[in-house]
C-alpha cells in the first residue's frame, strides 16, 4: 500500500507539471500540532517548528483559476505534557517526516503590482519517518530517550502510514516568478495505530513559504 501511495503521488505530480505552464521549488516554516484524544478526552499539545520544502506547478485553467499541484517533503508532529505535581512529569515531542502532494484549486485577481491568490483541495500523505523524544520524572528521578517511531497499524506501532485531509491556501504573487504563499493542512484521517474514537491523532499544520518559478 505505501509504494502505491509513493507511485500515485509521483505519477500525480508528472501528470500535472507535464501540462503545467510553470514549474518550480518552494520552501518555508511549519508550525505543526496535532488534535489528539486520549481514552475518550481531548488533550491539548503544543505546537512545534518544522519545516517544508519541494516542488511547485500551475496549471491555468482560465484568466482567474489555476490548478496547483504540488509534492513537497513536510515536518508534522507536536508535543504533548502531562504531570502531576511534585510525583509525576511526561513529555513526549514527535518530529514527523511525510511526503505529500496537495492539489488546490486556486482563484487568481490582480492587486497592486501583482496578483493575490486563495484556494483549497485535497492533499495526500505517506509518513517516511519520524523520531519521538521522552523526557519525564518521578518522585524527583528523571530520565529521557529518543527513538525512531514504528510505522504501522499493529499493537506495538506509533504511526499509520497514510495521512489525508484538506488543505486551504493563499497568497501573494510579486512577480511572474517569486511568490509568497501560506497553507493550513487539516487532517481528517487518524494517524495513530490502532486509533479509535476514543484514541485518535490528526494532523494540523499551518506553513509559510517563498516559491520560485523556474524559467520565464
């Protein structure tokens, strides 16, 4: 299933940048999180930095909407505490790394010397790794470790491979070649192994990015 996923998003992508009329890179910040539930209570986490970074098309369609899809490496995760005082601290931060490919249909209108744009659409994910971080204490005695989370949907896993949800866009285009542009992924799959609706994790990322169109 994930290199069926790998395949589709690559052969999405060359579908669209084949007839797009410009093609480019662009990169920028994540501020990720996660909605998260933990045995039927919603829990809140904090926010963490990532990053993203890839490739960019356009397809126009008419004089004010344009097909943009893209396949950009993406950091996702977030951090979760929990503590009881003076006995019990916890801390778990997960970095996330996915591949994905959001496809958004974006209206396009002249503002000032260049265009603004706003958009949405569907995007896929195929999580390729992550690392999560433990830190907590007890009765005063801490202790931490860092290891590779496991992939799966088995007992022992962390993590499905597959993300999914929609991703809302807008931005601001300078000249025919550089642009601005922020997103915000919700996720509407549950990307916790074994999830349930009492148990579930779903992504959240807000990005900021700088683009740039190769050629003329």
């Amino acid at each position: 299933m994930k290199k069926l996923l790998l395949a589709g998003v690559v052969l999405a992508l060359g579908v669209g940048t084949a007839q797009a009329q410009r093609v480019g890179v662009r990169g920028g910040v994540n501020l990720a999180n996660q909605e998260q539930r933990i045995f039927g209570q919603n829990v809140e986490n904090e926010q963490i930095t990532q990053y993203h970074v890839g490739l960019t098309s356009e397809l126009e369609l008419s004089d004010n909407f344009a097909l943009r899809p893209e396949l950009l490496f993406s950091r996702k995760g977030s951090n979760f505490s929990a503590a009881l005082p003076n006995v019990v601290t916890f801390d778990t931060e997960d970095r996330l790394s996915y591949l994905t490919l959001p496809v958004t249909l974006a209206f396009k209108a002249e503002l000032g010397p260049g265009k603004v744009l706003v958009g949405a659409g569907p995007y896929a994910g195929l999580l390729l790794g992550g690392r999560r971080k433990e830190t907590g204490s007890v009765l005063g005695v801490s202790g931490s470790r860092t290891r590779d989370i496991a992939i799966g949907n088995n007992e022992a896993d962390d993590y499905k491979s597959l993300d999914a949800g929609v991703n809302f866009q807008a931005g601001y285009e300078f000249t025919d070649q550089i642009f601005l542009v922020g997103n915000y992924g919700l996720g509407l799959v549950d990307v916790q192994a074994n999830g349930d609706d009492n148990n579930y994790r779903r992504n959240r990322t807000w990005d900021i990015g700088l683009g740039f169109y190769l050629g003329k």
